[in-house]
C-alpha cells in the first residue's frame, strides 16, 4: 500500500493534498465522526491527490480512539 512517512508531531504535518494539516482534519473528525472511509472522502483529498497520509491518517485515528470501522 503506502509507505509510512516519518512520525512529526500533529501540529506540524500537512497533507499537500487536502491544503490542510492533520490537526483541521482530525479535529472534523472529533466534532463529527465518520467510518475511515467516509473520512478520506469527507474530510481529505487523499484520494483526488497522491494518497502519501492515507496510512498515517489511519494509524492516527486507531492510536487516538478515533477510529470507526
């Protein structure tokens, strides 16, 4: 699938997809939580842009109880 990129502290990763960092679109997830699916579609555009943080956005939201499946 994908590669795992190196861990950097939320605050500071950025998808150059979505043009938005991971905090604004985990914080989505928080206020209205999705399936990971629905979450890639609703709250990124991973799957319009190279798709690189798919597997850290998922690893993130597994980690931090945030995950629907």
């Amino acid at each position: 699938m994908f590669s795992k990129e190196p861990d950097l502290p939320l605050a500071t990763s950025y998808c150059l997809c979505s043009a938005m960092s991971y905090e604004k679109m985990l914080n989505k997830q928080k206020q209205n939580p999705l399936i990971f699916t629905e979450f890639i579609d609703q709250y990124t555009d991973c799957n319009r842009g190279c798709g690189s943080c798919i597997e850290n956005l998922y690893t993130y939201l597994s980690e931090n109880k945030l995950l629907i499946e």
